[in-house]
C-alpha cells in the first residue's frame, strides 16, 4: 500500500511516520522546498519525543520519503491524507 500525506506540520509528519513505522510506503508533501530538504537531511521542524528516531529508521528502510510534488506523489497512491492548517474560526463561518 502507498500512502500520500500532504502537510509536513505535527499531524502530517507524525502520521505520515507512524504508517511507515507500522510498514507501509509514505510520502510526506509540503510546499515549503526548505522544509522539505530538511526533512530530507534528517532536520525536523517539529518536536515529538521518539519521533526523530523513527523518521530516520523509515527513511533508511525506504518507506518515508519526503516531496514538494503533490502529481508525482499522489499518483500512485492508494490513499491520500490532507494534513494541512485549519482556516481560523471567522473564515470557517464564510464557509
């Protein structure tokens, strides 16, 4: 199973890390090419506690993989998670 998560905040990267800690293929896609290539050099932007080990662990296994390229990684993707910011509550009323 291949898995796309777009978002690389606390609820994207986490989740996307924990699928892949359990065995399936992830991409982690984010916008932002600086968070990104950090991601990809093992600098995270968030801290869990246990977290930075198991993106390492995933990463050389070959099951975490981090992209800007929403195409190409939703492509072959049997499931895809939104994990993006929330708009604030007076947007959410327009709506």
């Amino acid at each position: 199973m291949k898995i796309a998560v777009v978002g690389t905040g606390y609820v994207g990267l986490v989740t996307g890390t924990c699928f892949a800690e359990v065995g399936i293929d992830v991409t982690c896609i984010d916008i932002d090419q600086k968070k990104i290539d950090n991601l990809k050099q093992g600098i995270l932007p968030i801290y869990e506690p246990g977290l930075e080990e198991m993106v390492s662990r995933n990463v050389e296994k070959g099951r975490l993989h981090f992209s800007t390229s929403l195409a190409e990684s939703i492509h072959d993707a049997d499931v895809a998670f939104i994990a993006v910011g929330t708009p604030p509550a007076k947007m959410a009323l327009l709506t």
